[in-house]
C-alpha cells in the first residue's frame, strides 16, 4: 500500500449529480476523495450508477451539478484543451479491452503514443514491447485481437492503457465475463501497476472477491437514496458498517478477502517486530 493520506487528493468528487437528460437522476449531492496511490473502488448494485458516476470522472459526461477536480484542476470547468491536458494522465480500460479489431495487438496499444507523443517509430515500438511483456503478452504484437481470449483481451487493454504511464488508471468492471483464475490473475496484475508505477487506481466492480484482493478503500452507492451507503475500508465496513444493507452486501463472498486480511495482519506484524 503506498497511499499517502496526508497529501491533496488525486480526485475530488463535490456535491456532484450524475443523470440522464434534465430529470433522470442516478446520484446526487455525493462527494468523496480519491487519495494518491490507492486502489479504490466504486462499488453497489446493478443499475446504481457506478459506470455512470466513473465517466464523469475521466471527463465523458458532464455533471447536473457539482464538480470534480483532479489534480486539484476542475475537470468540469476546464476548457477543451485544459481538459485534453489533464486526460494525457489517464489510462482507462472497459470492460471488453475495447480494442480495435481491425488493428493488431501493437497497433492498439502504440494509439496513446502516436497521438501524445513525438516518439519515433523505433520508440514506441520499444514501448509497445514492454508494455506486452509487463502484463504478459510478450511477443504477441502481430495478432489481432479476435485471436485473442477474454482475459488476454483484458490485458492488452491494460498495456495501452499502460502506454503513457499514466498517474491515474481507471478500470470498468475489469473481472467481467472472467473465469476464476484469469480474475485473481488480472488482480495480481493491477496491484503489481500500482505498487511498480505508483498509480492511483480506480475501479468499478461488483466482484467482492477482487475488492477484498485489492481495495484499500471503497464507495458504495445505493440505487435507492441515489447517494453514498457507505465508504471506507472493504473489511471494517463487512464487520462493523451502521448499515446492515451494507454488512449484507459485503458478506456475500470474499474467501480470497479473508486469505488477504490474514496476510496484511501478518505483514503489519512483522513490520511491528
């Protein structure tokens, strides 16, 4: 964990409403923060607006009311080119990868690099190389991505999304449509992104085995009030959470979760001696 709660957030979420048109509203009067180097997910029920609220964070929609700062710049308030400046920080995976079939597996991921940079052919190449191999896809830049499975996929969203180093990476329920494995593979991979770049890292999922595998902190929204349930720590908020619908919530899985709070008290023991 190498979050550092002492500094300004890396995003703030303002007394934001979130909707559709002028009258649906999915979420409103919420805000948070997001702290540098933390994993933190948005997390509730179908349909409560977590896709929703996650795109008017990288700046796709605009808000009803409200604001949100990155870098404590205001993404809403931003002009165009402001706002391209602030998105060149951004690494965004969705849930499918999102790749474009008709292009190769380096071309997918060389895309960032030719549109933000002036990097020769050779450059990115080269970064396009160790992007594949950092999320395991080595050699693989002449396939296309219908040759590819689901997870492979996955990764390869998260190589172009690698592309620029991003500060802040942004995933869309990454473990949708995974089997098991590939899910707590995909785990192990946007935790080793944090720790190995110092990303802060944002994700939207309903999967409580990931969440108890990576969250050091989470927001969980309630369709119903339209606002905020809970937010904290995954593991105090299952035993402790004043809302019983959130102790529900959070109770309906986690082995994996329970096998990772083991292993952070014994690394917080060790530490301590």
């Amino acid at each position: 964990m190498v979050q550092q709660s002492g500094k300004t957030p890396d995003i703030s979420v303002r007394n934001l409403t979130v909707g559709y048109g002028t009258e649906k509203v999915l979420l409103q009067d919420i805000s948070f923060d997001v702290r540098p180097g933390e994993i933190f997910c948005i997390m509730g029920g179908s349909g409560c607006g977590k896709s929703t609220l996650l795109k008017h964070i990288i700046g796709l929609y605009e808000p009803m009311a409200g604001d949100i700062e990155i870098f404590g710049r205001s993404i809403v308030r931003a002009d165009e080119e402001e706002k391209q400046e602030l998105m060149r920080h951004f690494g965004v995976t969705y849930q499918g990868g999102a790749l474009f079939g008709s292009m190769t597996l380096g071309e997918n991921v060389a895309l960032p690099l030719e549109e933000y940079t002036q990097m020769s052919r050779a450059e990115i190449a080269a970064v396009v190389a160790e992007k594949l191999k950092l999320v395991g896809l080595e050699g693989l830049e002449s396939y296309m991505p219908a040759e590819l499975s689901g997870g492979m996929r996955k990764r390869a969203g998260l190589a172009r999304a690698m592309a620029l180093n991003p500060r802040l990476l942004f995933f869309d329920e990454p473990s949708a449509g995974l089997d098991p494995i590939t899910s707590a593979e995909l785990d192990q991979l946007i935790l080793r992104m944090r720790d190995q770049y110092g990303a802060t890292v944002v994700v939207v999922t309903h999967e409580l085995d990931s969440v108890f595998t990576i969250a050091d902190r989470v927001v969980m929204l309630d369709k119903k009030s339209r606002s905020i349930a809970a937010e904290g720590d995954p593991f105090e908020l299952r035993e402790h959470s004043e809302n019983a619908w959130v102790r529900a919530f959070l109770n309906r899985g986690g082995f994996r979760g329970a096998e990772r709070r083991r292993e952070k008290s014994q690394r917080t023991e060790a530490e301590e001696k």
